[in-house]
C-alpha cells in the first residue's frame, strides 16, 4: 500500500469530532492529503492520536507509512504507541543520578533504546528482589543526561509482571546492581482493546 493510501486509513479511524489543544481535526489531516504533503499529514495524525485513544492499526498503519517514507524517529514512535495500544500505557517521573555518583557517564538516548531492568517490587523464590526489564522513551527530549529529570513512558518486557503498578509508586532503575536512577509512577492505563492488529 503506498503512503497516500496508508495515511487515509489511518485518518479513516479517527472519530470527527476529536480535535487537539490547537483545534486541528481529521479534516486539516485530509486538506494536507489533498497537497501530497504526506510528511506534515503524519504529524497530524500523531498529534490527533494522542487526543483520545484510537485502535492499534491506527499507530501500525501511521508506523507503516513512516517507515515508507523513511521518516525513522517518527515510525519508532509510532511502532512504541502501537505496542502501548496493546499491553498499556505506564509514564513515570525518572531521575537519573549523577555521573559523580553512577556508572553512568554518558546521557541516555531518549528514543527507546535502552532496555534497564527495574526493580518495581517483585520477589524472586528465594526473597530476593527480582528486576524486571522495562524499554523506555524519555518524553519530550532527545536525550536524558545524568542527573537529568524527565518524564518517561515505559515498555515492558513481560507486561503481566507489571500489573500492580499504581501512581505515586517508587520504582528503581538498574543499568548493573546498583541504582541509576528513581522513577514515580504518573499514570497506569491498561490496554483498552485486546486486538493485536
């Protein structure tokens, strides 16, 4: 399906009367369709995705288009809230400790790529605390130096483990055995649809 077409699907499935902050609605999405301007339509449907929630082929039909149009960081984000669709949604407040402090030397690319493990408080057999392994893409920044503070959306590995989680809940993050860094829990959603398309 070529991008046009796979960018019209997508609009296909927003509801009409859902417009963001800046009134932008489907019909502003199809007005750049119209004039080919397939990459600004993208954005769009981005934005309107983040009003309300909208089905998982909404974000891997956008994802598709992304790809095709070699648009990477957009289509990465698409691919993350695709898998938010269907295994939920959990944002947290991570403050990473200072280099001075950590292991950490270097910041931390904010476009999920780095898979820690956290302690989020499960228990191995034996007592122990059993860390779970979360991806995690940094919010509104490209990148998270040490000692920087930012909201995070996490992306778990075994997302029935994270089931307990609740807002105001402290979690850590480990790079190694010791602690890079605290995160509060904002927000638990959990899926809102169990299709997998």
């Amino acid at each position: 399906m070529d991008v046009p077409k796979l960018l019209e699907a997508a609009s296909l499935l927003v509801p009409e009367e859902t417009a963001t902050e800046n009134d932008i609605t489907v019909n502003d999405v199809w007005e750049y369709l119209t004039r080919d301007e397939w990459e600004v339509a993208l954005g769009l449907l981005e934005e309107l995705g983040d009003v309300q929630s909208l089905p998982p082929g909404f974000w891997h039909t956008l994802a598709t288009a992304a790809e095709q149009m070699r648009l990477d960081k957009s289509a990465a984000w698409c691919h993350w809230r695709w898998n938010e669709t269907r295994h939920g949604i959990i944002r947290a407040d991570l403050t990473l400790r200072p280099a001075a402090e950590a292991r950490r030397q270097t910041p931390i690319s904010g476009a999920g790529v780095l898979r820690p493990m956290w302690n989020i408080g499960n228990r191995a057999p034996t007592g122990e605390p059993a860390l779970n392994i979360a991806q995690f893409w940094v919010e509104f920044t490209p990148f998270l130096e040490p000692g920087g503070r930012a909201s995070v959306r996490l992306a778990p590995l075994t997302p029935s483990q994270w089931q307990h989680l609740q807002p105001g809940q402290v979690i850590t993050m480990h790079e190694d055995r010791s602690v890079a860094g605290t995160a509060v829990v904002l927000e638990v959603h959990r899926p809102t649809t169990t299709s997998t398309a």
